[in-house]
C-alpha cells in the first residue's frame, strides 16, 4: 500500500467514528427526552448508553488505533536503517 491509500484508510475511519459518534449522541438525546416526559425513568436510557456505546468505542479503536502509531514508527525504524 502506498501512503495515499493508507491516509485514505485512516481518514475514512475517523469519518465513519464520527458520523457513528453524532447518531449515537442524537439517538440518545431523543430516548432521554422520551424517558423523561413519558416515562419518568432513565433505566432504558442507561441501558442503551452502556451498550450502544460498544459500538462508538469499537469504532474510535479502529480509527485511532494503535497499529497507525506501530506502522509510522516501523517507518522510522527503516529510514533510520536506511531501507
């Protein structure tokens, strides 16, 4: 893979973290106004922050994971070495 296919496939995870990030966050804004004026109970509302936030933070790993800082430090090391 070349570096534009590789900043391609970066910034296409943070797009897809934040377009998940802005629909768990408008999601959850409705079901607390729901919760509240009908319900008078947050217990569906926690139950769906703790488990639908799995999925926000599944996407977060993938976008700012590690392996982006493993791949540019490898690079390093090589031009170092002088490959």
């Amino acid at each position: 893979m070349d570096s534009r296919q590789i900043a391609e496939k970066r910034a296409d995870a943070k797009i897809e973290f934040q377009e998940n990030l802005y629909k768990y966050l408008i999601v959850n804004v409705i079901i607390a106004i729901i919760c509240l004026l009908f319900l008078q109970s947050f217990w569906l509302l926690l139950f769906i922050l703790f488990f639908g936030g799995f999925g926000v933070l599944d996407k977060f790993f993938k976008a700012y994971s590690i392996k982006n800082h493993r791949e540019e430090m490898i690079k390093r090391e090589l031009s170092k070495i002088g490959e």
